[in-house]
C-alpha cells in the first residue's frame, strides 16, 4: 500500500475531519481514505440497459431506425 503526506492543511479542515471521523467511530486516517477512495473510485451506473442503449444508438446518435408496420395480431384461441 502507498501513502502520502499532506502539507500546509488548514487547521479547519483538519477539525472538520477530526469531528466527521468521530461521528463515523473511524480514525482521521481512515476518514480520509474513505474520503479519497469515494473521490476517485467510479461509481456503477444506475441507469437502466434501456437508457443505455439509448443512449448509445438513438436517434440523438444519428441511428434512426424506421420501424416496420404493425401487423394485427393473431385471434386468441377459443376455449369453448
């Protein structure tokens, strides 16, 4: 594991991270790795695969499909 040295923090921003640790039973330490890590680690989408698509091969896109036409439908069977 890597770490790293923060200089010239505002004693501020130090407090806040103190009291906002304390609030979550972690240490400052683990505070601001949760901080960094939420802060760069991409999040899953919460689209849906519709809007996905969509979003790749709609008409926005320039893929514009011409539907066919609709056909009527078969008579559901007789159960008498």
């Amino acid at each position: 594991m890597a770490s790293i040295t923060i200089r010239n923090l505002d004693d501020e921003v130090k407090t806040r991270l103190r009291v906002r640790a304390a609030e979550h039973h972690r240490s400052m330490e683990e505070e601001a790795r949760v901080i960094l890590r939420d802060a760069v680690v991409p999040k899953p989408s919460s689209r849906n695969l519709a809007s996905i698509i969509r979003s790749h091969f709609g008409p926005a896109n320039g893929v514009d499909l011409e539907l066919p036409p609709r056909e009527p439908g078969r008579e559901p069977p007789s159960f008498d």
